[in-house]
C-alpha cells in the first residue's frame, strides 16, 4: 500500500469517503472488529465483581459477534485476493486514531465508551457497503450488510442500556 493510501486509511471514520480499494476497506473493517473484541474484553474485566456485573452477558455476546464479524472479513478479504495483517505495525497503521480505553468500573461511563465505537462501526459499514454497491460486487455488500444490522443492534442495546442506567439513578 501506498503512504498516501495508508494515511488516507488511518485517518478517523469518514463515512462519506470510502478509502481506496475493497481489500484496503476490508482492512480497515478487520482493524475495528479487532478493537470492538479489545474493548468488550476489556469491559467485560472492568465489570466483573463489581456493581454491574449483570452486564456481562451482554458484553460477551457483542464480543462474540465483533468475533464472528473477523472472521466473515478474513474469509472475504482472502476471496478478494487479499491478506489480514502481516503484523502489528500494519494493523496499527490502520486501525482509527482513537483506540477505545476502558479504566473504569463504572457502567454509564464504559457504556460511552462503547456507544462512541458503535457509531463508528455503523458509519463504516454504510460507507462500505455502499461502496461495494458502487462496484457492483453485490456478494460482498450482502456480506457487510448482515454484519450492519449486528452493529446497528449493538448499538441500541448499548443505549437502551445507558437510558435505563440513568433513569434508574
Ligand atoms: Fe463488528
Ligand atoms: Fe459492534
């Protein structure tokens, strides 16, 4: 990949901009999917014992989908005549900026943290399924559709979860 593709990648979610081609968009999806399962690792830890650790289930099926999510992409990128990261450098390189971090226990406060990586997810996938649409290769959209509706659904768990956690103080 080209520095300017690279940059281009790295930069934060721009929805309405799909970056180069469908292996590097793949790429970008795959380095999300790896975060999303970090951080409900993560917040699964910070909960456990503690006040909230009714959240737990939640959070390990949000991250066993996030892991379902890896996989689909790794298959597609392999079909596309693609690769999954060398190494922890190129992941980096194209992961978002904003690394999701977890450094609380407290519920309301991880639920931002998670309802900020959703809406990232959400406008990620839009860009790219419409970007797959754009190219014509419906089978892959298809793919990435499916994987939409679990973020969407993620998502509205997580603020329904955040509502009911406020209105209940
Ligand atoms: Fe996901
Ligand atoms: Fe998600």
């Amino acid at each position: 990949m080209s520095n300017t593709i690279m940059s281009r990648l790295s930069k934060k979610a721009e929805a309405e901009v799909p970056a180069a081609t469908p292996t590097e968009i793949l790429l970008k999806l795959l380095a999300t999917e790896y975060q999303a399962i970090t951080m409900y690792n993560s917040a699964y830890y910070w909960v456990r014992g503690k006040d909230r650790s009714d959240l737990i289930p939640e959070y390990e099926e949000h991250k066993k989908d996030e892991s379902e999510h890896a996989e689909i992409l790794e298959e597609l990128l392999l079909e596309l005549g693609g690769d999954t990261f060398k190494n922890a450098d190129e992941w980096r390189l194209v992961s978002p900026t904003e690394v999701p971090t977890i450094g609380t226990h407290e519920a309301a406060a991880i639920n931002q943290v998670i309802e900020k990586s959703e809406v990232e997810a959400v406008e990620l996938y839009t860009a790219a399924v419409q970007y797959f649409h754009s190219i014509e290769d419906e089978a892959t959209a298809h793919k990435l559709v499916e994987i939409l509706k679990d973020e969407r659904e993620h998502l509205k768990e997580v603020r329904l979860e955040f509502q009911g956690k406020t209105s209940a103080v």
